[in-house]
C-alpha cells in the first residue's frame, strides 16, 4: 500500500520542500519511495488532458502502456479503479 501526500501553493510560490519531507517521513512505511514528492511535483506541471483525454481518464498512464501491454487491457472501459470527476471552471 502506498500513501500520498501533496501541497498546492495557490499563490504561485514554491512549496516548501522541508515540510513537505516531514509529511512524507510519516507516511515512509506505507511505500517503497521515500522520494514519491517528485512524481507528485511533476504531475502538477503537466496539462489536464494528460490525464484527461477524450473521455478517457488516466490517459498518459494507458499511452505510456500501450505498446507494453494488449490493446483491450489499456483501453477497456469495465475497470476504472479510483475514479474521480473532474470539473473546468472558467
């Protein structure tokens, strides 16, 4: 089982890297990654169609699988584990 644990500065400032350590030192036992902030840092720079594309949630995880693995298990439709609805507003 893995935990995550993030920060959004609405602001525009950096995020504190010390505190965010500190939240990760309490969930260290909960996964193998005790440097997963990086991942979460890197997902906030990326465009909402990455992940939402089409209709099709988790679109850059599919892509970056598609030539690993068959076709109707990247793109089924049956199994949308942790599914989230996700709203613009302009």
């Amino acid at each position: 089982m893995c935990a995550i644990a993030g920060i959004v500065n609405l602001n525009g400032q950096p995020v504190d890297t010390r505190l965010l350590r500190k939240m990760n030192d309490q969930l260290r036992h909960r996964g193998p990654d005790d440097e997963g902030y990086r991942v979460v840092e890197l997902a906030f720079t990326l465009p909402v169609t990455y992940f939402i594309r089409h209709g099709w949630h988790k679109w850059i995880v599919r892509k970056a699988f598609q030539d690993l693995l068959p076709h109707q298990v990247v793109w089924r439709k049956r199994k949308w584990a942790f599914q989230f609805h996700f709203s613009v507003f302009s």
